[in-house]
C-alpha cells in the first residue's frame, strides 16, 4: 500500500498513469451518458403524479449527488495535503473545488426549472435548494482563495483547510436548514421532489449517476494533468514528455 | 498558562484604547443600518415587529463581519505574529487570547446596542431578555469562527470580500437559531432549545476554532 | 417527434435542462483540452528561447 | 546562558521556491554553538525566505533542517530558543517603547523586572524615548528596539535579517560587540548584512545564495 502512496506523490509517474486512464474514461462516460439520456427520456414511463417534468430527475438528482461527492473528495484530499503536504492532492483539492461549482450549479439550475412545473416558481426556500446554495458559496470560496494568493503552495494549504471546515460545517448547516425549513413551512413533506420511484424509473437514474461519476472523474483527470504540466513546466521530464507530441 | 493567555488580552485592550475611535465602529454601523430597515421595508409598528428579529440578527452578523478584518491584519503588517509564534506558550491559546480580546471589543458593545435598536424596531419587549440572551451566545461564535477567516485571508491583499465568502457559510447556523429563537420568544414559545443550539455551538466554536485559527495562521504566514 | 417536444407542455423546461446540463458539460471538458494546448504551446514557446 | 552540550544547527539540501521560480536549491550547512552563519546573496537570491525557513515559518520545498538532529517543525523547545529580527518591527507601533518590551517579556513567560527593560533600552540608547510610542521612533530607532528585544531574550539562536540597516556608526560599533558576546556564550548567529561584521573569521561560516550577485 505505502509503495503505492509513495509512487503517487511523483507528479511525473502520476502524469503518465492517469493519462493512459483518460480515453478509457471519457468512452465509458459517453455511453452510460447516451443510454441513460435515452433510457431516461424516451423509455421511462410517464410519472402519473408530476406528467412529464420528473424527467429532470435523471440529471438534477445526479448533479446533487455529485456535488455532495465531489466535497467530499476535496476535504479527503485537502486532509491528505495537509497531513503529507504532497502537491498532488493540493493540486486535485484546486480541480475538484471547480468541478464541485459546476455541479453544484447544475443542480441548482435544474432544481429551478424543476420547481416550476411543479410548484408554480423558480425558487422555493426549501431545505435541499437552500442547503445547495450554501454549498455553492462555499466552494466558491475555496475557488476565491487561487484568486487572492499568488504562491500556488499557499494556496493549496489554505485551500485544504477550508475544504475540511467545510466538511464539518456542511451536516450542521444540513441539520439547520432543514430544521428551519420544517419551523416555517410545516407543509414542505407533501411536495417530495423524487415521486415513489418504481424500478422502470429507477434504473435510469442509477446508470445517469453512474455517468456523472465516471465524467466527473475523467474531467478530474484531464484538469489534473493540465496543472501537473503547468506547475513542473520547468523540469526536465516534462519537456522530454511534450517533446513526443 | 491563563496569564499569558490574560497579558494578551490586556494588551490587545490596550491597543484598542488607544486607537477609541475604531471602538465605536461597529456601534455605528448597527445604529446606521438598523435605521435603514424602517425606512427601506415599512414602518408600520406590526409588521416591522415580525421583521425584528431577522433584521436585529442579520444586521448583527454583518457588523460582526466588517469587524473581523481588524483582528489579524495589523499583526500581519507589524510582523508580531512572528513573534507570538516563537513564544514559549501553544500558539492556539495566544490565538484565542487575541480573538477574546475582539470579542469584547467588538461583542460586548452589541450586548448595549442591540437591545436598543431592537426597541427601534418595534421589538415586543418580552422577546427582550431572549435576544439578549441570544447576542451573548451568538456573538463570541461569530468572533470565534470569523477568526478562522481572518485568519485565512488577512495575510494576502485583496482578502477583503473573500473574508465574507468564507464565513457566510459558517454563520448561517448561528443567524438560524438566534433568530428562531428570538422570534420563538416574540410568540411566547419556548426557546429553551434554541438556546441550547446556540450554546452547543459555542463550545463547539470555543475547542475547534483556536486550533483551526493556529493553524491558518501559520499557513497565511508562511 | 412533435409530442415529444411539447411533453405535454413541460417540454420547455425538461429540454432546457437537459440541454444546459449537457452543454456546460461538454464546454467543461472543451476548455479543459484547450487549456492544455495552450500550456503546450507555452512550454515550447518557452524551449525555443 | 546555561552552558550544555554544543547545539547544532543542520539543514540538508534544502529548496525553496517562490512562486513557481526556484530561489536556491541543495543548500546544506550546519551552525554549531558559538558559530555564526553569514548569508550572502543578491536582492530577491531567497536570503529572507531561507532565515524564515530556519525559524519555521516557511517550509523548504525540498529537504529539512534539524536543531539537535530533530526536526524543527513542531519542536517546541527550539521554538522557545530563536529570536527573529526581519525587515518588520514586531512591536506595536501604538504601544510605547516600556509597554513593548513589558509584554514581551510577559510572553516569554519570564517575570519582567523593571529594572531588567530599562537597562537594555538603556544599552540601546533609547532611555530617552522610552515612554514615546514606537510608531513616531525613526526607523533607526526601531532597529534599536528589535535589537534591545534581543538582549532581554537571551535567546540561544539568533536570526537577524539585515540587522545594521539604518543604523548611525558608533552605534554599529556595539552592536558588534554584543553579537560576539552572544557566540562567546556559545549562542548561534545566522545573519543575512550587506556590510562586513567585524566577527572573528574563526567563528564564521559563509553561505552565498546566487553566485551571480
């Protein structure tokens, strides 16, 4: 296991192991993607409860997921960034940071044009919407933190940091927003987002969440490797790299 | 171990003294932007009363906010961080020393003010002692974990705004049940759990913060 | 294919979805092959001299 | 000063970087009790981020430094033995020059003695000032200070980034003194100067960070 760890903290052996994973990656993406979105929209039954518009589940649910996962990526990476300070799991915190945004983004967005449909408005201050948006604020700020420091080692200290403040801010701000959310608007339960979700619905989802992993890893791969080149585009082993291409 | 922790906080006192003007800012940031609200939202007696406790609270998170610039950025320009690092004693209790001495600089004012203007705000008096009870608990947490963002941004220029984004998302706790609380108490509910909340919080804030606060100290000066 | 779009009038909203999540997806991953050629072309800009 | 074993300073093919740009790279040197390392190098050469990596503020991008053959970062007890004099003060410019010094020591946790603070601001030749806030003291003035600090501490390493800027002549003349006074207690010296310190060649170890200066 530690030889394994140890390897991963050379950024040249880590370059060239993850760049052999990339096509595999993107390929498996586009088909999980291809079937889900044709499974989701054109097979799935039409939900007797909210018509045709539940179909947006298959992309809001995903996203929420992931920016929840993505969060939970970082702070694993910040405290490995911490505790053995390799520039490895800095630079993945930094990449992650922006990937967590956009799906946290998504989320919101298709949350939106979700609650229209089904409730009448863009925007309800209910739990789970509100709850994203903080979430949204916060990987921001973890974004702001590159902007404000030059010294790209600073940076990723500071950054790590605030992913696992985050971590443990993120079950109370949970907690707070929905005990908030049920002080004033008791009737918020008979509103439920995802319908009782029968199996024909259910696959679908599961192979868009599987989508969204297998993008958001490849994504996470191919941006790593850009600031991997970027950060030691000085040293030896990354012109003898670039001199093949 | 507590003296030193207590010459820190008597020389940050001392510090602030000298310098009394900066000791009524956010006084008057309260004053000013708690009269705004009348005239911005209505000032009909009733209405304004269901808004006041949001609106007590929410401008008491901002003042905690515009505050929380000052506690580290005049250390980072002087260099006597560096000299609070080579000190014999943990560096987490110098920290907090140091935070304790915001608090009461810029905390304990709020205990005076806020009851005041709430009174502005068509506050019923019974919710009084609660929001008062409220700010006592509620304001240490906002210095404490304000701390932790001044502390991750006041070493680097342009930290400004950044500082809010930060700790945006560790005051809505604190803005939630102090606020719920205080609106609990302007209908006769009981509060008692919403204090509690608050009260967890604190200690929460009071054993995490100072390590958290240490630690981004040491990383903002490197 | 035309009730398909309509969706029995929920149409705008499911496709606008799908088709902002699709779009900023791949726009992710387009910037991202862009930056690289850009790094690229920096390093051997920077060999030359 | 309490007279034990020898201590040692050590750094092992350290690296420092700012920025993207690396400063220096495999700089190794050990400082032993009664030594002093002189530091020479170009502006922008990494002297000042190398005298704060010696004090634990930084960490070197590459390599270590070991005080007594233990790493320095989180060792408190070597924590306790540095003092710092950089570029910046590290006093209170709203505090007077008493107050300062008052505090400081209360922070070392010694118990200060009046008579202790007025002797060394005396030595350093600001007993006149004492009572002045330190914001109004001249640059020169404030250098007296730091270096007024550094005989109150009575610390085993000193780290003393360009000590003699802004200083007038007969003043440079003592302070000489009491740096040697420091290695004859078999303290440690690391001094970045662009001036030479009239410290016994014996007693020096050289380490110049860009050859190009």
């Amino acid at each position: 296991m530690w030889k394994y760890l140890h390897r991963l903290s050379s950024l040249k052996y880590c370059y060239e192991w993850s760049g052999k994973w990339v096509p595999w990656l993107l390929g498996v993406t586009a088909v999980l993607m291809l079937v889900g979105l044709y499974w989701g929209l054109l097979v799935a039954p039409t939900d007797y409860q909210q018509g045709e518009s539940y179909r947006i589940m298959y992309i809001h649910v995903p996203s929420a997921w992931m920016s929840m996962f993505v969060y939970a990526v970082m702070a694993g990476a910040g405290f490995v960034a911490l505790v053995w300070k390799t520039k490895l799991s800095e630079i993945i915190v930094s990449e992650c940071a922006v990937i967590g945004a956009m799906f946290t983004a998504l989320a919101l967005i298709t949350g939106m044009l979700w609650g229209k449909p089904t409730w009448g408005t863009y925007w309800l201050w209910d739990a789970r919407l509100t709850s994203e948006l903080i979430l949204l604020f916060l990987y921001f700020g973890i974004i702001a933190i590159h902007s404000v420091i030059e010294e790209p080692r600073t940076a990723g200290r500071v950054a790590s940091i605030l992913a696992i403040i985050g971590i443990i801010n993120i079950p109370i701000i949970h907690y707070s927003v929905t005990w908030w959310s049920s002080l004033h608007q008791p009737n918020m339960q008979l509103v439920s987002k995802t319908p009782s979700v029968h199996p024909s619905m259910l696959y679908p989802l599961l192979v868009m969440a599987v989508a969204f992993q297998m993008y958001f890893v490849s994504l996470l791969f191919i941006r790593m490797r850009n600031e991997i080149l970027y950060r030691e585009r000085l040293t030896k082993w990354v012109k003898k790299a670039l001199a093949g291409h | 171990m507590l003296s030193v922790v207590l010459t820190v906080i008597q020389r940050d006192l001392l510090l602030a003294f000298r310098r009394r003007a900066d000791l009524m800012n956010p006084v008057l940031f309260y004053v000013i932007v708690a009269t705004l609200f009348p005239l911005g939202v209505s000032p009909d007696v009733e209405f304004l009363g269901r808004l006041a406790p949001g609106l007590v609270w929410v401008t008491t998170l901002l003042a905690a906010l515009i505050s929380m610039e000052s506690i580290f950025r005049q250390d980072f320009d002087d260099g006597s961080i560096e000299q609070l690092f080579l000190s014999p004693h943990p560096f987490s209790m110098l920290v907090f020393g140091k935070v304790a001495a915001h608090w009461l600089i810029t905390g304990v004012p709020m205990l005076v003010i806020v009851p005041l203007m709430a009174l502005l705000l068509h506050l019923p008096v019974q919710a009084i002692p609660v929001l008062w009870a409220t700010i006592l608990l509620g304001t240490p947490i906002l210095s404490l974990v304000g701390a932790i963002g001044a502390a991750l941004t006041s070493g680097f220029r342009g930290g400004g705004i950044l500082l809010g984004l930060l700790v945006l998302p560790l005051y809505v706790p604190v803005l939630i049940f102090a606020s719920s609380a205080v609106s609990a108490a302007v209908d006769g509910l009981a509060v008692s759990g919403h204090l509690a909340m608050l009260g967890a919080g604190l200690i929460l804030a009071l054993v995490l913060a100072p390590f958290a606060i240490g630690a981004s100290l040491k990383i903002s000066m490197s | 294919m035309q009730e398909l779009l309509i969706l029995d009038g929920k149409g705008f909203y499911v496709w606008s979805a799908y088709a902002i999540t699709m779009i900023s997806l791949v726009v992710a991953l387009v910037s991202a092959s862009m930056r690289k050629k850009k790094i690229i072309k920096e390093i051997d800009e920077s060999l030359e001299q | 000063m309490p007279i034990q074993e020898p201590r040692v300073l050590k750094a092992q093919d350290l690296k420092c970087s700012r920025g993207g740009t690396e400063l220096f790279s495999d700089l190794g040197f050990s400082v032993v009790s009664g030594e002093s390392l002189v530091v020479k190098g170009g502006n922008g050469s990494g002297k000042t981020s190398l005298l704060r990596i010696l004090c634990g503020f930084n960490h070197p991008a590459e390599g270590k430094v070991t005080w007594c053959s233990q790493s320095i970062y989180g060792h408190d007890e070597y924590r306790q033995q540095v003092s710092y004099v950089g570029h910046q003060s590290g006093v209170k410019p709203d505090l007077t020059v008493l107050e300062n010094l008052d505090f400081m020591q209360r922070l070392a946790g010694a118990s200060s003695q009046e008579s202790e603070i007025k002797e060394a601001v005396r030595f350093v030749g600001l007993f006149r000032q004492r009572n002045m806030m330190t914001g109004k003291l001249s640059a020169g003035q404030k250098r007296r200070l730091a270096l007024a600090k550094l005989q109150l501490q009575q610390r085993i390493v000193w780290v003393l980034d360009e000590p003699l800027t802004a200083l007038d002549k007969e003043f440079i003349g003592e302070f000489e003194q009491v740096l040697k006074n420091h290695l004859d207690n078999h303290g440690i010296l690391v001094v970045t100067t662009h001036r030479e310190l009239k410290i016994p060649e014996y007693r020096v170890k050289r380490v110049n960070l860009s050859p190009s200066c």
